[in-house]
C-alpha cells in the first residue's frame, strides 16, 4: 500500500501542477493510470475526488500567493523593476519549472534569481536587470543563516548604472529611467540589527 507520505505528495502535485489536476478532472481514473503513480483503487478514487473538490482551486491560489510572497519578500526591488505583467509571467515559468520543494524564502529567491539572470542573458529585456539582480543576490548572500562561529563575510557587487540614483528610484516606486551609466563597486556587510549595509568601494 502507498505510504502516507508518497500520497500527500501526489495531493500536493495537484495544489501544485494545473495541468495535472485538470488531467485528473477530466479523465478521472485513466490519468492516473498514465502517470506512472502508484495507487491503489481506493488512492484512486480519493485523489479524483479531491481533484474535483471546488476548494482544490482556493488551495491554490492560498499556495501561489505564498510563493510570491517568498519573492516579493527577498527581492523587493527586482519584482518591482519587472513590473506586475512580467513578474507574473515569470514567476508562472519559475513555478512550472521547479515544484515548491523548500519552505525556506531565501532558497526559493536564490533559484528564481538565477533562472532571471540565465533569461536576461538569453535575451530578456529589462533595463537594469543585470544591476539590480547583482545586488539583490549579493544581499541574500548576506543573510544566508550560518553557525554561530562562522563570521559573516563581506560582499562586493559591482554595477554600471550610479547605484544611489538606480536604488533612490526603486525605492520610491518609481520606473528607473536614463540612470547614469557608471561602473561602481560595492561591498556589503550586516549592521548590528542584521540588515545589509553598503558602502561605496570605487567609482570610475
């Protein structure tokens, strides 16, 4: 017989995965048969109930919304430079691609950050991504938790837009636009409350 975990599993890939869920809604039985899950009849039978339960779908917008909130939470500034439309867009292929796997915020942030900078290497287009994704990602690195001993490194980013005006704007809401080019070094470090703290390291 399954085991408890395997099948809060298959339940948690119907939160997770519309696709399959709507497999399951529509062909009941035979879906299951297809994908190479291994249920007895009476598993069977609860997880086609479950995908056809109206409350699946509350389920999962309650599981996207934590998941956004993961991101908007450790990259604040790189969700409000991609904008409403295309961080939807984006954070829907991140999801499609990597299952929640990890309560963690910090490891969920790190993954779709690398999948973006892949993108904007491959083509993506959004004025000072490459910058903002730099120091978003060097700041993470800071807060990554450690043993008590280990002593928190510094970080260095360097940037190539001038990061007081690139940053200002962010901050306030704003649209960054016709930021001056300036290639700027960076180092970070934790303050005594834990946050970040950046310093100007060179400037060209």
């Amino acid at each position: 017989r399954l085991s408890e975990a395997t099948f809060q599993s298959a339940f948690s890939r119907l939160v997770t995965d519309p696709a399959f869920r709507d497999r399951i809604r529509t062909c009941g039985p035979a879906a299951l048969s297809s994908a190479d899950i291994d249920l007895d009849d009476d598993e069977i039978s609860h997880l086609v109930a479950l995908a056809r339960m109206p409350g699946l779908d509350v389920m999962r917008k309650l599981h996207k919304g934590f998941r956004m909130n993961k991101l908007l939470s450790m990259l604040p500034l790189t969700c409000r430079l991609l904008g409403t439309t295309r961080l939807v867009r984006e954070a829907g292929a991140f999801w499609r691609s990597r299952p929640a796997s990890s309560f963690y915020y910090l490891e969920e942030a790190e993954a779709f950050a690398s999948l973006l900078d892949r993108r904007r290497r491959e083509g993506l287009r959004v004025p000072y991504l490459g910058d903002i994704l730099a120091y978003e990602q060097a700041a993470m690195q800071l807060r990554k938790p450690r043993p008590p001993e280990e002593a928190t490194p510094r970080v260095e980013v360097e940037l190539r837009h001038n990061p007081a005006q690139l940053l200002q704007a962010l901050a306030r809401g704003e649209r960054p636009r016709r930021i001056q080019r300036l290639r700027a070094g960076l180092i970070g470090e934790l303050d005594e409350t834990g946050e970040p703290r950046w310093s100007l390291a060179t400037q060209e």
